[in-house]
C-alpha cells in the first residue's frame, strides 16, 4: 500500500508504480497470471480510481446542504456491465441508503462516477424530484471467495461506499452476522 501512496503523492505514472511493483513481486515471491504489466496496471489504475472517489466522497459532502442530488454516470468501461449503464443518469439524494452499497468504483475495471447536483440542475434534466432506488437483488459470493452478500451489479467485495471507508465511517460484518443475513 504504501507503493500506492507514493505513486499518489508523487504523481507517479504507470510505468513509475511498475518498477515499485517488480521489485515488491520479487521480494515476496508472488506469481500471477496474465503477466505484470497486465497486473500491475489492474492494480494502480484500481487504487488511484477508489481514492479518487473516496476524496471525491468528502467535497460532495461538503457540498450536501447546496448540491443535495446526486447523479450516477456511468464511466467509458471497456467492458460495460449493464447495471451500471441500467444506473446510468439516475439521480438521489445524497443520504440515500443505496450510496452505501452503490458509491462507485463497484469493481474492477469500474470507470463510474457521481456528479453532485443543485435542485436547479436535477430540475434541468426533467426530474422533479429524486428517483427511487432501484430495488437491490442480493446474491452470494461466487465458490472460492469469503461468505459475503453482494448486490447484483457489484462485483464481490466492492459492495461499499470508499468515502465512508476512507472515513472510517464503514462496518463490516462480522461471521455470526453474514451467517444470520437473509438471502
């Protein structure tokens, strides 16, 4: 982590984070498929998106009580998943329940991002007033990954908001409670 931390305050390019990275690959003795670069760009591209988003989180925050509507836009993913381009254009408030789960990245590869908006600017768009959530379906992790419920949409283990988490602000399940969920 801290080979990410100084890519981002160092303003470090892909190319800079993957020395970092062969060296950190060698010392541990990891190997993967796909080769390094594949890997390492997977890596850095993922970090800088969720703290991007994360720093993101806090200025529209901030910002709640003037641009209290927030819009879901789906980003130039290579491979779109269709809930995200499904969400795309859909506006809430800020404290709606679904940013817990939906305040993107909601995977890897997720280009998507929120755009805080003015009731002006909601209004704009031919809305009146905020959309409703879209009914989340939950489903399991998929055999090989921890016992965990995911909304459809999100990829596994990306079912949370990164500002909450940069924040401290996110608890995470203990076992007795993953157990007791409803499925």
């Amino acid at each position: 982590q801290s080979v990410i931390l100084k890519a981002i305050e160092q303003v470090a390019t892909l190319q800079d984070f993957r020395k970092d990275f062969v060296q950190i690959v060698e010392r541990h003795g990891w190997s993967h498929e796909g080769g390094r670069n594949w890997r390492s760009r997977v890596i850095f591209e993922t970090n800088l998106r969720t703290s991007y988003q994360a720093g993101r989180f806090e200025q529209m925050k901030e910002l709640a009580a003037e641009r209290p509507f927030w819009r879901y836009r789906h980003g130039d993913s290579r491979k779109p998943r269709q809930e995200h381009l499904d969400w795309d254009g859909l506006v809430l408030r800020y404290d709606d329940p679904w940013w817990k789960t939906h305040y993107p990245p909601n995977g890897w590869g997720c280009t998507c991002t929120v755009v805080a908006l003015t009731e002006g600017e909601m209004k704009a768009l031919g809305k009146k007033s905020p959309d409703r959530a879209p009914k989340e379906e939950w489903r399991r992790a998929p055999p090989g990954l921890p016992d965990s419920r995911t909304p459809k949409g999100i990829d596994p283990g990306w079912a949370y908001n990164v500002g909450e988490a940069a924040a401290g602000q996110v608890k995470m399940l203990s076992k007795d409670e993953l157990q007791g969920a409803k499925w």
